[in-house]
C-alpha cells in the first residue's frame, strides 16, 4: 500500500505540483529513520533542493510570529533549530505572493505554548490546509490507499 502511495506522490514531487521542504527532509530523516517514507524521501532528496525558502521569506514569518503572534523570541525545535513549520509558510507565503494556488499538507494541529500549529497558522493567514487523509482521498482522488 505504501508502494503505491509513493508511486503516486513520486511523479507529483518532480513535476514540482507537491512541494517538500528540505527542512521536512530532515525532521522525516530523525523521526521516521527506520519506516518507509525516509526511504522514499531520501531518494527525492536531489529534486527537492528548488523548495527551500529564500531568506527574506523566513525573516517575514519570523517577524510575523513575534509581532502579530506574540512569540518574542521566535520558535525552535527541541535541539534549538528553526523548526520545519517555518519552511513551510515560508514557501506558502512566496506561493501566495506569486499569485500561485497552493494547499498546506499537514496533520499538525496541536498548538502549544512554544509554537503554534500549521493548522493554526494556515487559519490565520486564510490559507488552505488539508491533512494527508484527506489529500490523499481529494486531490489524489485515490481513497483506495487508505485501506
């Protein structure tokens, strides 16, 4: 079943229609080290160098965290690095700003003193936001890779 998922995002990645940040790259490599999607993910890893953020991008949702937020001193992930999410929004916001359609992929909803949720922000900023289930069953139209 996994095979077929990645068959289907694989050539989606390429075309350049699913967009993964190297940052995410990363967080999949220390959290998913042993499980499938870091194998697949690994071997995208030299198309997806286009998708990281310029730094003008990363300093906008840093401000906007700190000033329309209230998160003064920024977020970071457990190890003190600027976490993936900031990628993340950061390319959401070049996709906006270029007049691109685009949805946000992410199953992250809980919100915490440290950092807000993607859900949260993609809220906040009117963004669309759909979670891998449902990404799978509308935009991929394949709901027989969820059984």
């Amino acid at each position: 079943m996994m095979a077929d998922l990645f068959a289907e995002l694989t050539p989606r990645v390429a075309a350049g229609e699913l967009v993964i940040p190297r940052s995410v790259v990363d967080d999949v490599e220390m959290l998913a080290r042993d499980e499938p999607i870091h194998h697949w993910i690994q071997g995208l890893s030299i198309s997806l160098n286009d998708f990281s953020p310029y730094m003008d991008e990363k300093i906008w949702f840093m401000r906007t965290l700190q000033l329309k937020f209230g998160y003064e001193d920024g977020i970071s992930d457990m190890e003190g690095r600027d976490p993936s999410l900031i990628d993340v929004i950061a390319l959401a916001k070049r996709c906006e700003n270029e007049g691109q359609d685009f949805c946000i992929v992410s199953d992250d909803v809980v919100q915490s003193p440290l950092r807000p949720s993607a859900a949260h922000l993609c809220a906040q900023f009117s963004w669309e936001r759909l979670n891998m289930h449902a990404y799978i069953e509308t935009i991929l139209d394949r709901s027989d890779l969820l059984r």
